[in-house]
C-alpha cells in the first residue's frame, strides 16, 4: 500500500512538472494555476473548519498575505515566470505564519460568536491597512502595475 501511494504522488509531480510543457497555451495554464490557487484555499478551509468546527472568515488574508509575499520577492530579486518562484514558496509560507500565529493565538482562545468576530476583524484590518499603505507597499494603487499568472516558458 506504501509503494502504491509513493507512486502515485510520483507520477502526480511529474503530471505537475509536465503539464506547462504539454499545454503551452497561456489562458490553460492560467486557468491551470488559479484552480491550483483555490484547491490550496479550498483545503485549507476543509482542513480547519472540518477537524475544528469553527468558522474561520478571514482565512483568505494570510493566503493573500503569502501571495502578496511571493510577489514582492519575485519583483525584488528579479525573479522571472517560470518554474523559479515555486522555489519561494516555503518562505511565502513562513512569511504568511509569521502573520498567522500571533492572531492564532489570541483567536484560537475564544469560543464561537467572538472567533467569528476576531477572524472578520483580522480581516477588515488587513484590508484597511492595505488601502491606506498599499501604494508604498506595490507602488500602485490596485496592486502591482503588471500582474504576470502565467507561465512563460
């Protein structure tokens, strides 16, 4: 059973590996990428609201904390599309916990109504932070000037 699931999460990376390859059409592999963007959102929520029963409203935020990070280090260090910003995405993830863990702490200690409350006020938070420091952060007013989804190869 343990050789059937290394396998198939084998032939799964290359699947992944492959696919830019095999369909080099810019509008699939967007598609491609955003499916893969919300399956991760997806589980995420799967995975906290399924084993823990509280509803979470302001998961979205830390994951578009560690896509705001991944972009800014991209444009940083002059990373090009491609396969080279996946290397960033563990320290996107850390980055995004760094954030996470602090309003964990505090929100995982209350119970129903006021979790609720404190993750839609986490929310609201980052989102007016953003509208006021969001021109010095990306140097433009609705997000980065030139969003680039899609492979190039």
């Amino acid at each position: 059973m343990k050789i059937v699931r290394i396998s198939g999460l084998i032939i799964l990376l290359a699947a992944f590996i492959a696919f830019p390859l095999v369909f080099s059409d810019q509008e699939t592999t967007t598609i491609a990428v955003f499916t893969l963007f919300f399956a991760a959102a997806a589980s995420g929520w799967n995975i906290f609201s399924g084993y823990t029963g509280y509803i979470a409203l302001g998961h979205a935020v830390y994951f578009g904390i560690g896509a705001y990070a991944m972009a800014l280090l991209c444009q940083a260090w002059n990373i090009p599309a491609g396969y080279a910003p996946f290397f960033l995405l563990p320290l996107t993830g850390l980055i995004a916990a760094a954030f996470a863990v602090p309003f964990g702490w505090i929100a995982l200690r209350t119970r129903r109504h006021t979790f609720v409350v404190i993750t839609i006020a986490t929310f609201f938070i980052m989102q007016l932070n953003y509208a006021t420091h969001g021109l010095q952060l990306t140097l433009h007013y609705s997000g980065f000037g030139r969003a680039q989804f899609a492979y190039t190869i």
